[in-house]
C-alpha cells in the first residue's frame, strides 16, 4: 500500500501511531501498526470507526480483534483490486464487441455501394462483355462480405463467451469477498453489510431486531491440546449448525427482508442477525443454536477418538431505534461476556446485565 507522506508526515505518524498502540497495549508488530498507522492519518474512516466501535465496548484489545482488524481492512485490497481487474477486461472485452459490430456495419454500407455500382453498370453497359464484368464484381464482393460475416461470427461467438467467463468471474470474487474461507458462511464484512441493512430497514419500518454474538467456549485450550486443524472442524461444525437456523440462512449479495443472517465474526466468535425478532425471540433461538451445538461430539476424523463436547456461550440484544451500531454490538458482546461470567454453555441478553456495566468489568478465564 502507497502512502505518499513527507519523511516528517511519516516520522509523526508512526508515533502517534505507537502512541496510540501503548495506550492499548497492543503488540507493536507490523500488522498492528499499519492498521494503527493508516488511523492516525485518517486515510480510511471505515477503519477508524470500527477501532472507534471497538473502544466504544470498554474491553481490551484482544490478539484476535489486532488480527480481524488487519484482515477485514487490508487483505481487502486485493480482493478489491482482483474485483477491478476483471470489470476491466471486462469492460474491455464489451468495447471489442462494440468494435466488431461497428465495423461489421461499415462493411455493409461499403457492400450496398458495390451492389450500386454493379447494378447500374448492368443497366447502362452496351455490350455482354460490360455484363459479365458487373456480375463478376458482384460475385467477388459478395464473396468477400460471405467471408466477412463469417470472421464476424466467429469474433462475437468467441467474445460472448468471453464475457460470460468473465461475469461468472465477477460474481465468484464477490461472493469469495463475502464468504469466510473456512467455514463457507458469511465473513465479518458480509456481517457489517448485513447489519447496517437490518438497521436501515429496522427504523424504515418499525419492526424489532435482534443481534446474538456467540463464542465457542475454551477453545483456545482445546486448539492447544488436540491442534489446529480439529479446531477447524469445530469451527466448521459451529457454522454449519448456525447455516441450519429455520428462519433463514447465509445471504450473499444480499439480504432478504425477515431472514437471518449468520457470520464468523472472527476467530472463534460467530454472529447472528436476526430481523423481525424481539429480544425473548433472539434468546429462544439462540438457545435453540446452543442445544443444537451441544449436542453433538466431535471425533477425529483419522483415529475416530472422541473429543468430548463442544458448547458455546452467547450474547443477545435489540436494536435501539436511532443508536450508533457499534453500541449495538457493544450491548451484545457484554452480554456475551456476562454469560461466560455465569460459567459459560449458557445464553444472556442484555437485560442480565447491569446498567453501566461495560466488557472491562467482567473477568474470564481462559
């Protein structure tokens, strides 16, 4: 990423930056600092609004928001520049169309003058010599129009599927960019498209919204012992129980009136969206999702052991008509953490918690 700062713009910036990072105990390594970086230089106010959000929910700065927030806002790019370079071969294949259809209709005008020509030495010449030549001018411009067109053909024919390859492209790089590789559900950027949509169509028509944050309980302890890729299929297990939520399911490229929404919102702390529901609503069926989840066991899948039980803990809250989002999110994280206060596997809404209690107040284990 170009910055373009002066060597004293730059010198300023990295120490506001470190600045900003001490006072937050964050780890000055080079993924925090360029998100801490690009704050302090107010290039990117999405950014700077969700470190804002972050602040606003009164809890530390944990290893997996430094990592979320470097890979929400930077590895974007390239998605973002892969999604341009396609629009503009595109683009470019669409105008090569446009050519061969221009020229196709110069070629025809030039053809209907020939035919003009040919016609008319047919009527005046005087003699059979003067025919024959007008019908072979004929006959040799027909054939090369016949030729023509058939180049033409094969030039549209190989651009429409030229075109068709690249619009499938397209989409694919959208839906790869709303997608968590992982798990195959919604990513925290389809999540945040998703909930800012929910809270426009919440205060356009009065209708309640629910929010649950859900986070899978010891699972650092458990990625310790039995290694990563088994904390994946836990991960992907969680997911596929939340794919599974009645009421609706993961929505790329889109998000339909009424329909939840489930993503990871990062590490090992997925999301739900839930437009329609009121609080008691969201609780019941996120409790629903923690039976579901709780029920099932996990094995490895090369030596078939069993690993035990997995559950989750979660928080959920309702929108407040007119509040920032990122209070929203607050709400129900500290919800979120107030359950695994309560000895986790376990839901709570906002309403367990009390008034002016933030995330900082409430000591969990590991």
């Amino acid at each position: 990423m170009e910055y373009g700062d002066t060597p004293e713009q730059a010198a300023d910036f990295a120490a506001r930056a470190l600045d900003e990072m001490r006072r937050r105990a964050i780890p000055p390594t080079p993924n925090n600092f360029a998100v801490w970086y690009m704050h302090v230089s107010a290039r990117m106010p999405v950014l700077s609004q969700a470190l804002q959000n972050l602040d606003d929910a009164g809890r530390p700065f944990s290893e997996r928001d430094n990592a979320d927030l470097h890979g929400r806002f930077f590895t974007a790019d390239a998605e973002e520049a892969a999604i341009s370079d396609t629009a503009a071969k595109l683009n470019a294949e669409m105008t090569h169309v446009i050519g061969h259809i221009s020229t196709a209709g110069e070629d025809a005008g030039s053809y209907g003058l020939e035919l003009g020509k040919a016609i008319e030495s047919m009527v005046t010449g005087e003699s059979s010599e003067d025919l024959n030549l007008a019908l072979a001018s004929v006959l040799t411009t027909t054939k090369s129009m016949e030729m023509k067109n058939r180049a033409l053909e094969e030039k549209l024919r190989h651009s429409a599927a030229e075109v068709t390859r690249l619009r499938s492209d397209m989409e694919s790089l959208r839906e790869d960019a709303l997608l968590d590789p992982l798990t195959g559900i919604a990513n925290r950027r389809m999540f945040d498209q998703a909930l800012r949509q929910a809270v426009v169509d919440a205060m356009e028509t009065g209708e309640p919204l629910a929010l649950a944050m859900l986070d899978i309980d010891h699972f650092k302890n458990f990625n310790d012992t039995h290694g990563h890729q088994t904390g994946d299929q836990v991960l992907r297990l969680v997911a596929a129980t939340l794919g599974e939520v009645p009421t609706g399911g993961n929505m790329v490229g889109g998000n339909s009136a009424g329909a939840t929404l489930s993503a990871r919102y990062g590490g090992e702390e997925f999301a739900v969206v839930a437009p329609g529901m009121d609080l008691a609503d969201a609780v019941r069926l996120t409790d629903g999702i923690r039976q579901e989840i709780g029920g099932k066991v996990v094995r490895n899948r090369r030596t078939g052991e069993d690993l035990g039980q997995i559950t989750i803990s979660a928080g959920v809250a309702a929108f407040a008509f007119g509040e920032p989002i990122g209070l929203f999110i607050g709400r129900a994280d500290r919800a979120l953490y107030a359950a695994k206060n309560a000895g986790r596997n376990c839901v709570r809404s906002e309403a367990d918690v009390p008034n002016g209690e933030n995330a900082a107040d409430i000591s969990v284990g590991a």
